[in-house]
C-alpha cells in the first residue's frame, strides 16, 4: 500500500464512508417521540415541554454537518454529470457497501480499472474541493 500523496487524502476518503452514518444520525436527531415518558419521574425545570420544538433546534456537531454537506454536494454535482449514475453505483459499491474493492466495483459496472480509478479519484478530489481542502 502507498503512501497518500496528500495529508488530506485519507480523511476526505473517510469523510465519504461516514456520510450514510451521519445523514441516519441527523434523521433520527430529528425525529420526535410520540411515545410518553413512562418512567415516573419529574422531569428538569428547564425541559422543553415542545418535543417538536426540541427536534428541530438539535443539530450535529458543525464539522459533522460540513463534512455531510461536503459529500451531498459532490453527490449531486456527481449525479447531474453525463454519466452519474454509473459513477454513484460505483462509489457506493467502494465506499458505502464495503464489499468490493476498486478493482471489483469496476468489474461490477462493467467499467476498466483505469476509469474506475479516475472517477474515484475525481470523486474524492470534488469532495475535497466541497469542504475547502482545495
């Protein structure tokens, strides 16, 4: 395995994996309980008595939400390019399924190696330009 020529390589590439991870997190964060509080206990004095209210002003940490919108924004541009939707199948087969390898994801979208390489590549470099790397 190589050395990443750049510092910022491997963290946008991890940004990307986590992206699934953090849009579920913002769901649920948003996401109120109709369910009641069954515990019998009082609740604190500075509880909000709103749980729509309360959902709607829970957020995630601020670098969480730039790198989530880093991702969306070069899945969109991605998706809005000529040939997006075979470049989406194969990031998400890389990154998001975890079960194949670059050189599998090109067998599996019927791609070269060397293309599949290129678009992970332009992927990875959108997604760094999304977030201010470059």
């Amino acid at each position: 395995m190589s050395t990443p020529r750049y510092d910022w390589w491997p963290y946008v590439k991890g940004m990307i994996r986590r992206y699934p991870g953090l849009v579920e997190r913002e769901k649920e964060l948003h996401n109120t309980s109709i369910s009641p509080v069954l515990s019998g206990l009082p609740r604190p004095i500075n509880s909000v008595s709103d749980p729509t209210g309360a959902a709607a002003l829970r957020e995630l940490p601020e670098i969480n939400r730039k790198e989530m919108d880093a991702v969306r924004e070069a899945i969109e541009e991605t998706q809005a390019m000529k040939t997006g939707k075979e470049k989406m199948r194969m990031i998400k087969l890389v990154f998001w399924d975890g079960r194949y390898t670059l050189e599998g994801s090109a067998q599996q979208c019927h791609i070269s190696y060397r293309t599949a390489r290129r678009w992970h590549s332009e992927f990875i470099h959108l997604v760094a330009k999304k977030f201010g790397f470059i």
